[in-house]
C-alpha cells in the first residue's frame, strides 16, 4: 500500500503530561501548523485500511 506524497510542515504548540500515583505516566505534544494536510492523510489512510478489513477508530482524530 503506497500513499500519496504530502510535504507539510508542523510545530509542537503545547507540552503536557498525564501523572499516575506520583509519577509520569504520559509525555505528550501538541500540534500546530499544517493540521489540514495531516488529516487528508489519517483520512486517505483510514480509507485504505478500510478496504483490508481495519475498521477506522470511532474517536475524532487528534494530532498529538
């Protein structure tokens, strides 16, 4: 499976984490930028997997 080629540029817009009893548990990274050509991808990509038989996640896709 070959997808399409995207050039985009992205930059981390917010640092977190999510502790668990007293410690990290989660490091994540927000995304600014080009979003919009990310979610063709994750689209193009869920349509894709589709047709092999992966059922796409029932969450809202969220850059991160």
């Amino acid at each position: 499976m070959r997808l399409k080629s995207f050039v985009f540029k992205l930059n981390v817009s917010e640092i977190g984490n999510f502790n668990g009893n007293g410690c990290l548990r989660v490091f994540w990274l927000g995304l600014g930028g080009d979003i919009e050509k990310l979610l063709s991808i994750t689209k193009e990509l869920d349509e894709r997997l589709l047709k092999v038989g992966v059922r796409k996640e029932k969450r809202k896709f969220t850059p991160h």
